[in-house]
C-alpha cells in the first residue's frame, strides 16, 4: 500500500492475494545438484580438448588467453568447490511458483522493518542471481550493516526464464512478457502494491518494461546500465562523442549479441556440451565488460567467475539463456510513448559498456531522472563487482522516492 506522505508500504504477511481465483502457490526451493552431474562435468573438465592461438599474436588481442583459462580450468578441477556455493546460495530463502506455465524461481529476504520497500532486482546475461547476493544483507537489514533502518527494503531476486533455477519458456521471450512475470510475481504471488525495481544488462530492459507496462505498481526504477535511450537530433558536442563511441563499441564487441539474437540454435550448441566452451565465453565478457583492464582477478575471484558459470552448467540453461536474444526480436515491444515518468535513477560505472552507459544529458531527456551517481570503480557487474557502492546508491535513490 501506500501511505498518505506517498512512502510505499507493504502489509506484513500479504504473501498471496485473498481471492482465491487468484492464489499462488510459493514452494520452498534449495539448490541440491545430483552428484551424477558433479561428476560428469568433473569427467569433461579432465578431458579437455585445448585450441591453438594465434601465433606471433598477443593472446588478448583474440579474446581469453589459453593460458588464463588452463589456469582457471586447474582451479575448476582441484580446488573449486560448488557444495560451498550451493550452500551459500541455500542459506538464503528461495521459492519457486508457477507463472504462465513456467516454474520461476526467486530469493526473497524480508526485512525485519515495518517500513520496507519491496525492491525486485533483475540480473541479465551472463550473469545470474548469485550477483546479488553480497547486497542482499545490507538491503534487508540495513541496520545490522551500519546504516539506518529507514533504507530497508524486502528483496526479492528473480531467475529470468531460461536462466538459473528457473524453468525454460516454451519458446524464446524477450523483456516484455517477463516483466509481466514479474509484475504477476510481484502483485499477485507476493502481495504487494507497489514496488521499486533495479537492474542493469537485460535487468535493465526488463525493468524499462515494467515501469512502461505498469507505472502504477513501480514507484522508482534504479539502473547501472541503460541502452534504452533515444539521441535527439540536435545533440551536444557530448552526446555527439558518446554517439559515435557507442557506435564504435558495438562494432568491436557486440558480435555475441548477432549471433545469439540471430541464431541461438547454433551457439547453443557449443556451449552446451563444452563446460570450458561455456567458461570462456562468458568469462570473456567478464573480462572485457568489468572495471579490471587487463587483471580479470582484480574485479572477481575465481570463485565467483565459477559459481556464475557453474550456475549455467548444471542447471542446463547455457543454451535455453541465449534464447533471451531472440526473444527480445520476436517479443512483442511495449509502445514508447515519449519520456517515461517514473522516477529513475542512474549509476555510471566507469567500467560499464560504451553502448550502455549514455551521458547524463541523454538520460534526463529520456527518463524522470532523479538522481545520477558517477561511480568511482566498477563496471557491468555492478552488485557483484562493488557491492558496498552498489547498495549505497540505490538506498539513496529510494530515500529520494519514498518522500
């Protein structure tokens, strides 16, 4: 609900509407991989197949180097341990409902404050909920970590459709029909009326989506990346730069983004079947999308690089996420009809895609924009990278909504 000085509240215990047309089931989920599974992907990660590089060349030049992913492959096989992250994951709440047909999947921490704002936080590819996971505590329980008991939100955290925990969509869909999911998850599983909503890569469309489809249940959007800008005509000398650097950007490094969009058939099967496959090509991302210039240790562990992966692997999903591309084209687009009004904040990470990180000036004619934060450090990944940052900046944008 909301109160009379305009601060969203939620009603304790609201987790299902009362009609019961309506109900929702909510299952308690853990994450319990088969040992079968563990040991099979341990079986492929011992017989490796290596490609050559390119002789003469700098390795980096021509994506991930052989011998990085030798090293982190080592790692994988003789010191990772996915039961230490799998329980990392189960001590916190998980469930899973059913929505439209499909299983999704969710972490929700409530807080302990009557006051709490309900906040869906969406990750993109090839990411997963496990970004989130230093922020959960802060968030819920902002008390605890420091700060002040008036930053409190009830956190839930999704798996897209195809990704992660969740099940795979009957065919490929995009960010509209998800954030109709996650309207659905929020409303009518979870019982809350209003919500704010963050997220960055296609967290960052799913949340445009919502705010569009639905502005009265979002009451403030929070993104770390944005490509849902339109440039006008008569652009600054600024935006002009931006322009042409973003232009630049997805000509260098945007062919995944072809390729998977264009025939997610393909690619998935060589991601599929080839865990070390699958590792280079997301940690190639990692690498390039993050604040770590050419140190891809110096943002993530490879702990954290391996559960991300992992999380792909043995829930099967390396291929049904690609499908995501393809859904964005065959999905059918919500109408933007000018700026949109819901209020918005923004976070520029310097480490951030060109194409996703547009000036300031774009995003105030494009968006509500109340507040825009020029982070210090950190880059796509922007939870996982800098959690402390990351939280600091939506608390303060949410402070700014709720008045």
């Amino acid at each position: 609900m909301t109160t009379a000085n305009g601060e969203m509240r939620h009603q304790r215990g609201a987790t299902a509407p009362t009609s019961a047309r309506g109900r929702r089931k909510i299952r308690p989920f853990r994450a319990e991989i088969p040992r079968d599974s563990l040991d099979d992907l341990g079986a492929r990660l011992n017989r490796v197949r290596w490609a050559s590089e390119v002789p003469g060349a700098s390795p980096e030049d021509y994506g991930v180097s052989l011998a990085w992913v030798r090293k982190l492959t080592e790692y994988w096989r003789d010191g990772y341990d996915w039961r230490a992250a799998e329980a990392r994951l189960n001590s916190y709440p998980q469930f899973v409902t059913e929505i439209d047909g499909q299983d999704i999947h969710f972490l929700r921490v409530e807080s302990r404050e009557p006051g709490a704002i309900p906040l869906i936080l969406t990750h993109g590819w090839p990411g997963s909920v496990f970004e989130f996971l230093e922020a959960i505590g802060p968030l819920s329980d902002p008390a605890k970590y420091g700060g002040s008991a008036e930053d409190a939100f009830d956190v839930v955290v999704p798996s897209i459709p195809g990704f992660g925990f969740s099940s795979k969509p009957a065919q490929p869909i995009g960010p509209p029909t998800t954030a109709r999911i996650w309207h659905t998850l929020m409303t009518r599983v979870l019982g809350y009326s209003r919500f704010g909503a963050q997220g960055g890569d296609w967290g960052n469309a799913i949340t445009l989506a919502l705010a569009r489809q639905f502005p009265q249940s979002v009451a403030g959007i929070h993104l770390n990346a944005s490509g849902g800008v339109a440039p006008a005509s008569d652009l600054t000398d600024e935006e002009r730069k931006w322009v042409q650097a973003a232009t630049a950007y997805r000509a260098q490094e945007m062919d995944y983004f072809n390729e998977q969009q264009h025939k997610p058939g393909t690619v998935a099967f060589a991601l599929y079947d080839n865990p070390v496959g699958t590792a280079a090509w997301i940690v190639e991302k990692f690498k390039v999308w993050s604040d770590s210039g050419n140190d891809i240790e110096s943002a993530f562990t490879k702990d954290q690089i391996l559960t991300n992966v992992m999380i792909y692997l043995v829930t099967d999903t390396a291929a049904t996420a690609v499908w995501f591309y393809r859904g964005s084209l065959d999905d059918p687009a919500v109408p933007v009809r000018g700026r949109l009004e819901t209020p918005t904040g923004f976070a520029s990470f310097p480490g951030e895609m060109t194409a996703l990180n547009p000036p300031r000036s774009l995003l105030e004619r494009n968006f509500n924009l109340v507040q825009y934060s020029k982070m210090s450090k950190g880059g796509h990944f922007a939870c996982l990278e800098q959690p402390k940052l990351f939280v600091d900046d939506v608390r303060s944008f949410f402070r700014k909504v709720r008045l």
